[in-house]
C-alpha cells in the first residue's frame, strides 16, 4: 500500500524527470508563447519589448489596453488586427503544444521507473524521446483535435471574460465598494485556473488515449472521480510553486529595477533583464511540463485501478504502463 505523500512525490519527481529528459520541448514552447506575445504586442508603441516579455498574461493585457486607449488611431487598427493575430496565433501555440504532448507522452511510455532509487542519468534518458521527425509527427496527428479543444477553451474565455466585465461594471455602478470588485476578481482568476487545469488534462488525454476531444473530456470526469485525491494534491503543489516563482520574479524585477538608478551600472540592466526574462520563460515552462508529466503518471495509473477498490490500494509499484488506457 502507497500512502498519497508517497504517489505525490513520485507523481512530481517523474513529471520533472521526463520533462528534463526531453528539455528541447521547454524551448520549444517558450519560443512559441514568446512569439504569441511578441504578435499580439506589435501595435504597441513605445513600450519596451523586454518589459512586455517579463509580464504575465493578465498584466500584459492591462498594459496593451492602457496603451491603446492612449492612442485612438493605433486602437482602430489594433480592433482590425486583433482576430486575425489571435487565432492565427493561437492556432500557431496549439500546433507547438500538440507537439510537445507527443513527446512527452511518448516519452513516458518508453520509460520505466525513473522516479524510483537509484537515480542515474543512463535511467533518466530512456525517457528522452525528442526528435524533430517525432515532434513534427505529433503535431500532425494532435493539431486538429488540439484546435477544436483550444478554439473551445478560447470561447470559454471570451464568454467569462465579458461576463466579469459585466459583473464588475454593474458593481461600480451600483456604488459597491472595491472589496465586491477584488472578490468579484479572485472567483475570475479562480475559474480561469480550473479551466486551464481541465484544459491541460483533456490535452494530456488525447495524446494518451489518442481519442477525440468528446472521449477524452468523458475521461478526463472519470480520471478526476477516482483519483480526485493525488489529482488535487498535484495541482496544489504545483500552484505553490508557480506563486512562489511569480512572487520571486517579482522581487527579481523590482531589484533590477533598483539598479537601473546606480551609474554605470545601470548600463547593465537590458542584458540583465533580457537574462532574468529568459531564465523566468523556461522555468515556468518547466514547471507546467513537469506538472503535465504527474498527471499523465496518475493517469496511466488508473489504468490498473479496479471498481470499489480505495486508491492506495490500486497504485502499483511502479505506477506506469506502456499501452495507453482503453
């Protein structure tokens, strides 16, 4: 019998494994996110590019709304484009992903248990499966699915977004205080990170089970109602992490920042920054690839679960199987 602490620690210390053994994804996928920020900020004017790079999501929204209002002309062109870049781009970041599932998945499939002691580097790269003919192959035989999943999910997002915006509107309308607004914020970002984790594990579903995205969000339910503990666990973890690295990113920056004031040092800043903004890309890149190999571990585990059997009683030893679960 494996306690949850144990399948935890070897859930986490597989994905981070596979995800090292296969380490061109991670720049793959930061080159591909970097292009898709890099296209949607291009009506900006003014701004500097490393700025715009070492913002998350959220806070580059802010950003690209505040300089648009500035500018009424750029903002009517920026309106035009705005379609054709973000589904163009979009479309461009699901081709990458599907990609890099494969690998990933194709990666754990040709390893044995490489979380497990002792710890060798020969062991390790058996979970390497990286090549360009297989990431192009993967991302031939995924990208349609992955499309319709993402064009999906984006939907979603304009559907929550402009109710938030809505809600928050009526809100400041009605004289609530800035509390309704911060607590009306939270439930956003907190919806918006469930559907990301949804999102992910459907993706990681078609890749294993090589299903269309109708099957594998029936999964996905069925994965989640047996394995809602270790599944939970993860995403906790794995949320810790991303806030302690966002909170230090944060204080990277403001130091940077800091320097910028000291003479002559201060000629120091852009290559620090350019650094500081590629050492953050890759390390949050590594951190979702590995987040993405732990719950393909939990995954591929159900596999040998049996109806009415608790969960430490249906983790193998090694937690692994070769074919995917049918």
């Amino acid at each position: 019998m494996i306690s949850l602490r144990d399948v935890l620690k070897y859930s986490l210390k597989r994905g981070a494994l596979i995800a090292a053994a296969n380490w061109p994804v991670i720049i793959v996928q930061e080159i591909a996110d970097s292009l898709f920020k890099l296209l949607v900020a291009v009506p900006l004017i003014g701004a500097e590019p490393v700025a715009l790079m070492s913002l998350g999501w959220r806070d580059l929204a802010a950003t690209i709304v505040g300089s648009l209002i500035s500018r009424p002309v750029v903002l009517a062109a920026f309106l035009g484009a705005l379609g054709v870049v973000v589904i163009g781009g979009s479309l461009f970041v699901f081709l990458f992903k599907a990609g890099t599932v494969s690998v990933l998945v194709r990666g754990d499939s040709s390893a044995g248990a490489i979380e497990r002691p002792p710890l060798h580097f020969s062991t390790v790269m058996t979970a390497s499966a990286f090549s360009l003919e297989a990431f192009e192959a993967g991302a031939r035989l995924l990208f349609p699915r992955y499309a319709r999943l993402g064009i999906a999910l984006m939907t979603v997002y304009f559907v929550s977004g402009s109710m938030y915006l809505v809600a928050v509107l009526a809100s400041r309308n009605a004289g609530d205080s800035w509390g309704m607004t911060a607590l009306l914020t939270a439930a956003f970002v907190s919806w918006i990170t469930i559907l990301n984790f949804l999102y992910l594990l459907t993706q990681i579903v078609i890749a294993a089970e090589d299903c269309s995205v109708a099957a594998a969000m029936r999964r996905v339910a069925q994965f989640l109602r047996r394995a809602r503990r270790p599944v939970a666990a993860v995403f906790l973890v794995v949320l810790a992490i991303v806030v302690f690295a966002t909170g230090a990113s944060l204080i990277a920056t403001a130091a940077l920042g800091l320097i910028s004031f000291v003479p002559l040092l201060g000629l120091t800043v852009l290559p620090l920054q350019l650094g500081a903004w590629l050492f953050r890309g890759l390390v949050f890149q590594y951190v979702g690839l590995s987040s993405l190999g732990a719950y393909l571990k939990l995954y591929r585990s159900t596999a040998m679960a049996t109806p009415g059997v608790v969960f430490a009683d249906w983790v193998t030893e090694s937690g692994h199987r070769d074919t995917p679960l049918r």
